[in-house]
C-alpha cells in the first residue's frame, strides 16, 4: 500500500505483525478437530467479553483519546489511550507510543500509546487501575 508506507515512511518486513506461517498452519490442524473447536470457541467468547468490557472501562475513565474515536469505540485487539509510553512503563505497563506508527508530528503523537485490550478483564483492570 503505497500511502502507507508514504505515511510511515518505511517499508515492513512482514505483510502483517502476526504469527508466523508454521505456527498458523498448527493452528489450523488444532481447530479442525471436534476439541480444537469447542476450545477455539470459548476462547473467542471469553476474549470478547474481556475486549468489550476493557474498552467499556477505558471508557469509563476517560483514557480513550477522544481526537481518534470521538463517540465511537475501537475495534479489535488495541485500543488507543492518552497516556504515554513512557508514563505507562513506569507504572508497569507495557504499550507502543503512538509516535512509533507516524512520521509527521512525532511530538503530539508521542502522548499518546495503543496498548492491548484483549486481557482477561480483571487482570487489565489492576493493570490499568495503577494509573
């Protein structure tokens, strides 16, 4: 995609941050089968709920960036909050700074981190509760 890699100014290695091929195709193997399934679904409804309810809390606390969702909610595994990465690592927080995914306007960016929302719920909630 050539805008964004204009925007990012750099050229990934990978087509996605994800997992590697190898580990995809074991997956594969394991959720074809009856068990891998029914383990495949419980993990998808728990981790759900934990997202919603993650991204409900943030929400709560007013640590959503506003100039990003507005009234609407994030999608998926991150979510971006306005703290900093640095803020975050010191309270024990892992999570990127939003300046690591620009590359104009480093400084505004840099108070910003996308941290993952896909934790059980009451751990991201003592994690989160410490800032």
């Amino acid at each position: 995609n050539k805008e964004f890699n204009a925007e990012l100014n750099i050229r990934l290695l990978y087509e996605f941050n994800a997992v590697s091929a190898p580990s995809q195709m074991i997956i594969e193997k394991v959720i074809s089968t009856p068990q891998g399934r029914i383990a495949h679904n419980v993990f998808r409804k728990v981790t759900t709920e934990s997202i919603r309810k993650n991204i409900q809390y943030l929400k709560d606390n007013n640590l959503l960036v506003k100039e990003i969702y507005g009234d609407s909610a994030p999608m998926g595994i991150f979510a971006v909050i306005n703290k900093s990465e640095d803020y975050l690592f010191q309270n024990k927080i892992g999570a990127v700074g939003l300046d690591k995914f620009v590359y104009y306007d480093k400084d505004t960016w840099s108070s910003y981190s996308r941290i993952c929302v896909s934790v059980e719920h009451e751990l991201f909630k003592e994690f989160i509760s410490n800032i």
